[in-house]
C-alpha cells in the first residue's frame, strides 16, 4: 500500500514540478518518529515537498531519518515542519517559515545544547532558504527568518530538489560550509533537465546527505 502511494505521488508530481519552476521564477521577479526525550543531542528539522505524504516525508524525510540515526553514536528526535506544501495556496512557503522558525526558537529555550540538522525537500528547501536568510526569498512578505543568536547551533543543511539552485540563489555565507545540496541528474526544478519524473528520484543521495550531517555534528 506504501509503495502504491508513493507510486501515486510521484506520477502526480510529473505533472507539478514544472509549475513550480515558474512560480519561483515569479517570486524572485517580485522582490521512527522522534524519541521521548525533547532534549535529544540532535534534532532533525524537515520542511517536506509539495504534496509530498509521509511524516516527515517519504521521498526524503522518512528515509533521511532512519538513515542519519545509524549514523550519528547519539539520541536524535525529528521534527515535521507543519505547513500546506501546496502551490495552489501562497502563504504556503510563507507559512512553513513561520512554523520552522518558532520550533526552533521553542526547542532551542527547553534544550540549550541541542543542535539541529535543517532539511528541506523541493518546496521545503524554499522554506528552509527562508528561515536562513537567502536573498530572494528573504525579502518576500511575512517570511519568517531565524535568529542570528540560533546560527550556531545548527550543524548542518540538507538541500534536495532545490529551485534556488537553479536560479543561482545560494544561502548566506555562514551556512555555505555546512550545506550539501543535491539535484538529481535530469531535475527540471533543481537544474537544467528535462526529466520532471527526475524531481522524485532522491533516494540515492540519503545515506550521502545523512553520512554529510554526521561529520558536522
């Protein structure tokens, strides 16, 4: 049944990819789930794709979880970042930074040594691009941006499916060398393919991403 609904999503997303390709493009013209223990050393922070299903999402999240609590030799909890990750709704982005940001904000209060991991999956990595300050996406309406006492405290990024990549927007500097960020070859939304299907095959990259958060921990 999960592989049916995956199969689903990923035929749907074919058809949307491109869609949000060009909204970006009009934005930039316009300006296991988590353990018991809250205060775990580490807590993953996900903002999913548009549509994508899941908790954290199956695409990246989900599986990036898994994978980066074999990876680290400590407790690591996971967050959802709650937003629409929906193109028909506008506050969608807008939203998911404000959500992104009181987490943090809240975890960081209740947990005074915990670090954070940030990733972001097509849509969420706009989100996570907002929350950090990227340009373009910064200067949007009601973007909600993290505060700079917090920046230390997040040991690592994961990009997938980025839009940003493809319009040259990177993130500021402080976060540059804690980034990976990952396009899939042929990626229409990340890069210059041709293949929207491509926007829903990042299953390759998570052990690479989860084994890149590790060595930043």
């Amino acid at each position: 049944m999960r592989d049916r609904s995956i199969g689903k999503w990923r035929a749907a997303r074919a058809f949307t990819v491109l869609i949000f390709v060009a909204a970006v493009g009009a934005a930039t013209g316009i300006c296991g789930r988590a353990a018991a223990d809250s205060c775990a050393a580490v807590e993953l922070v996900v903002a999913r794709g548009t549509t994508e299903p899941g908790w954290l999402g199956a695409e990246v999240g989900d599986p990036l979880y898994a994978a980066l609590r074999q990876e680290l030799p400590t407790d690591t909890t996971a967050y959802p970042v709650r937003y629409p990750a929906d193109l028909l709704d506008s506050s969608s982005v807008q939203d998911g930074t404000r959500d992104m940001v009181a987490h943090l904000v809240g975890q960081a209060a209740m947990c005074p040594r915990q670090r954070f991991v940030l990733a972001g999956y097509s849509q969420g990595a706009v989100v996570t691009h907002g929350v950090l300050g990227t340009g373009v996406i910064a200067q949007l309406p009601a973007i909600a941006a993290l505060p700079a006492a917090l920046a230390p405290r997040i040991a690592a990024v994961l990009l997938f499916g980025d839009p940003m990549r493809a319009i040259a927007q990177d993130l500021p500097q402080l976060y540059r060398q804690r980034t990976a960020d990952y396009c899939a070859g042929g990626d229409p939304v990340c890069g210059g393919g041709l293949y929207p299907t491509s926007h829903t095959d990042y299953g390759e990259f998570i052990w690479a991403a989860a084994g890149f958060a590790a060595s930043r921990i």
